[in-house]
C-alpha cells in the first residue's frame, strides 16, 4: 500500500530534521511526485566533507529505523563524496560540496516543486502547556528582606 501524502512528508521531516541536526547544508527539498515514478520527494544535502557525509548517512538511518520506516537501499561507495538513501517515497541525496556542483541535482529536476525547509522544518503547532505545580510541597518563598 502507497503511504499518504501526509506519511510522505512525515518522512521528509524526519529525515530533513536528522540531517539539519547534524549540521548538513542546503538542505533541499524537491516534489518530484508528478515527474517521476521512482519516488515522491527527493532531499538533498550538502556535507563538509567525506566523514561528514557519513555520519549524516548514520545519522539518517538512525532516523529511518526508529519510526521502522521501510529502507529500499543505500549506497556509499568509499570517498565517492555522494551516499544515497531510499526510503521509497523520499530519496535522500548527500554531498560533499563538489559532487553537489559537479552532479547539479536542483538543475537535473528542475520542474520539480521546491518545498521551502521552513515549512518542513515547522513544528506542529500545539497548545502551551503550563508547568504543572509540585503536589504536597510549599512553593518557595523569595528571597528579600526578613521582617523583624
């Protein structure tokens, strides 16, 4: 069964937040649902360097498996500067910055729909919670003058 547009973009928070967390840049996000028959969002992301790539590609897996979202491969082959996760829906891309200039994805589907990170990035929205009172205790009294 082909998961949701909303489980789809879960999965592209997911993967986006573990590899903003892990300090990847330009992160990309690309809506290739109506060009492509291989998957649905393409994620790309840039790494500073050979083990930055990585430990962003553990990093995601790491992600992936914690909510048993189904893997379909990756590759990393050694020092290419490029791993690549699919995930079947969200293909996640990471470089480090000249195999991103040299393969030029943005440019490769550029009739893709660019989603802006803020908006996968942005928490839902929930009520404030207030912080709840210590039962059975006096709460602290300020410090300050003594009354004599």
């Amino acid at each position: 069964m082909k998961p949701t547009e909303t489980q789809s973009l879960e999965l592209v928070r997911l993967c986006c937040r573990a590899l903003d967390e892990k300090k990847a840049g330009d992160l990309r996000v690309l809506d290739v649902r109506e060009i492509s028959s291989i998957t649905d969002y393409l994620v790309i992301g840039t790494a500073t360097s050979e083990p930055h790539v990585r430990a962003l590609r553990n990093e995601l897996e790491k992600a992936l498996d914690s909510v048993k979202a189904h893997i379909v491969g990756f590759e990393t082959a050694r020092e290419s500067g490029w791993a690549v996760m699919d995930a079947f829906d969200v293909m996640v891309h990471i470089f480090t910055p000249e195999k991103r200039d040299r393969y030029r994805l943005e440019t490769l589907w550029k009739d893709a729909r660019d989603v802006p990170l803020r908006d996968v990035l942005a928490a839902e929205k929930r009520p404030a919670r207030k912080p709840a009172k210590a039962k059975g205790r006096a709460a602290p009294k300020k410090a300050g003058r003594r009354a004599k």
